[in-house]
C-alpha cells in the first residue's frame, strides 16, 4: 500500500510540474472604465408650441453630468424658463434628470410655472446642443412643446490605460 501511494504522489507531483514546465502566466488585464463628473452653466433658445400659443423662449441654468468612458451619460439640471419677446408665456422653473447615451438621452422632471401658479411635468431629449420635448401642466394649462438648441455638449470621456494585476 504504501508503494502505491508513494507512486501516486510520484506521478501526480511529476505531471502537474510538466505540465507547466517553462510556461510564463499571462498577465490579467485591469478594468479601464473610466468616468468625469461635471457641473457647468448653459443657456438655450427653444420654439414652444401648444395649447398656450408659440413663441421663443429661452432657458438659462446649471447642468450637471457624469459621463463614463462607455458612453453611459446621467445627470440633473436647474433652469429657468424666460418668455424671450413678452409673448404670453410666464417665467418657470424646472428640475430635471436624464440618463442615456451621449449620442441621445431621455428627460424627466417637474417645474414651476410662476404666472399660473402651477406645478409642470417635463419630458423630452437631450442631445448635443439640441432639445426637444413637452411640458404638461397639471392644474389645467394642458401640454405644450418645445424645440430647441442649447449651449451644452455631452463629451466623450477616454477610457484609463489598462493595468497588469498578477
């Protein structure tokens, strides 16, 4: 008995070193995700259209952004929406956060509408120095639209360098 197992632990110890004899192990890559965060200011010219007429507005603010090295975009921004030529439209301010890609991303939020009194839902997409979307108000103004161009830019962030972990 003690032959057979003296040339099993022979055999097993003798294979397994052959086995690996010279090899060198591959180094393993590190995770190179990558991601900046970013809070700037912004300014937009938007076309509004609905139930409460039309007009041009403008939107000045504070937009923040956390990008990662794949694309992947979320955020928030504050605004306020300014009625530009005195058309009807009253001064709001909005609320929001988006998630996406930086090639398009959806938009929700809540506003408030100071002329009305009223609470607003938002909804819409961002894109670079693009918008577009609606508002609905909740105590009875009913949806308006909106279309416009925006100061901010979603850039892509560069992916870490990979590291060797052994």
């Amino acid at each position: 008995m003690k032959r057979l197992a003296s040339a099993a632990i022979i055999a097993l110890t003798t294979l397994a070193s052959a086995a690996h004899a010279g090899e060198i192990m591959p180094p393993i890559f590190g995770p190179s995700k990558n991601s900046e965060s970013k809070t700037r200011l912004f300014a937009g010219l938007n076309w509004t259209f609905g139930k409460q007429g039309g007009g041009l507005s403008t939107r000045v603010g504070a937009i923040y952004t956390d990008i990662d090295s794949d694309d992947d975009v979320q955020g928030a921004r504050v605004f306020l929406d300014l009625d530009l030529f005195k058309q009807g439209g009253t001064p709001s301010v909005f609320v929001t956060g988006f998630k996406g890609t930086t090639y398009g991303m959806g938009e929700l939020g809540l506003g408030y509408d100071f002329g009305n009194g009223e609470m607003i839902g938002q909804f819409g997409g961002l894109m670079n120095h693009f918008e577009i979307g609606g508002n609905y108000g909740f105590s009875g103004s009913g949806m308006n639209g909106y279309v416009g161009v925006t100061s901010f830019k979603f850039d892509k962030v560069q992916p870490n360098a990979p590291y060797e972990m052994y």
